[in-house]
C-alpha cells in the first residue's frame, strides 16, 4: 500500500545503536551486536541477494567516526557486498581511508543534478539512513530507487521514504 512497514524489532539494533557512547572497544562490540541482527531482520529482501548497498551519512566528523564500527561489521557479515558512502564533502577522506571496507565515497553535498543520477545508475539493493531527522537524506535514499530503504522512525513525513522502519 506505499506505506512503509514497521521493521522487526532486531532491525532496531541496527540502526539504533549506530551511536554507542561506550568505549572504542565497547563500540567494536555493539557493532558486532548491530551486524549479527542484520540477517535475521525481516526486511523485504534475502541477504544472500544484496550486492549493492549505501549508507547515507550526513552530519559531523563525530557521527561519521561512530559509524566506523558499523560499516566494518556490515562489511563482514556480508562480504560480496559494495558498500557505498554518501557523506558530506568535509568527512569523505576518512570513509575513504577504510578502502578495505568502502568501495565507493560521494559528496552528499553535491550538486543534485550530478549526484541523483549516478546513485540511480548504481541500482542499490538495500540503502540505510543514519540521519534521524533531516528530510533531505531521507529523500535521496527514496531518490536512489532501492527497493529497501532503511530509517529511523521519527517524523510522518520522513518515513514515508522508507520501507522499513526503525524506532529511535
């Protein structure tokens, strides 16, 4: 019906704990925690069919930091897969410097006519969201046609973007 599912409650280990504030190898852990989760999620599509994923990644030298345990995790749980980097221009030269684990980093302050159509060209599988709040990531993970786009559930408008929800 368009409207976005609520996703299994172990999809909120997820994305939920993207944040740790618990030390550097407290955040290690919690990322193995996230990853292990992730298979069992019930989302609208078979790990073993993911071969292109983005994770959109706007904000601050510090969020982009805490993601690291992250996509590291993801990158063992699902080793075949690319893992794309959409972040702000200011940050990409720390995702790039993880090229054991990120194949591909973008500006997400980009210009639009440059960017859509190149994440289009890419045909994701599967798109996380770690923002929270702004609408413009939510509408570029919408904008990359995936057919399973990961969020936070916090705003009405910003979850119709998704098709699976994770509450925050």
């Amino acid at each position: 019906d368009g409207r976005a599912r609520r996703a299994h409650p172990k999809t909120a280990l997820v994305l939920g704990r993207l944040y740790p504030r618990e030390t550097e190898a407290g955040m290690e852990a919690s990322s193995k925690e996230i990853v292990r989760a992730a298979p069992e999620t019930r989302l609208p599509v078979r790990p073993e069919t993911i071969r292109r994923l983005l994770v959109i990644r706007p904000g601050g030298i510090g969020d982009a930091v805490l993601l690291i345990p992250f996509l590291r995790q993801l990158k063992a749980a699902f080793p075949v897969v690319g893992i794309d980097v959409l972040a702000e221009r200011r940050n990409l030269d720390l995702f790039r410097l993880l090229s054991d684990t990120v194949r591909c980093c973008d500006a997400y302050d980009a210009s639009p006519a440059w960017l859509l159509p190149r994440l289009q060209q890419r045909a994701y599988d599967l798109v996380f969201d770690s923002e929270q709040y702004h609408h413009l990531s939510a509408w570029v993970a919408t904008a990359t046609r995936a057919p399973v786009r990961v969020g936070f559930d916090t705003n009405p408008r910003r979850n119709r973007c998704y098709t699976a929800l994770v509450p925050y």
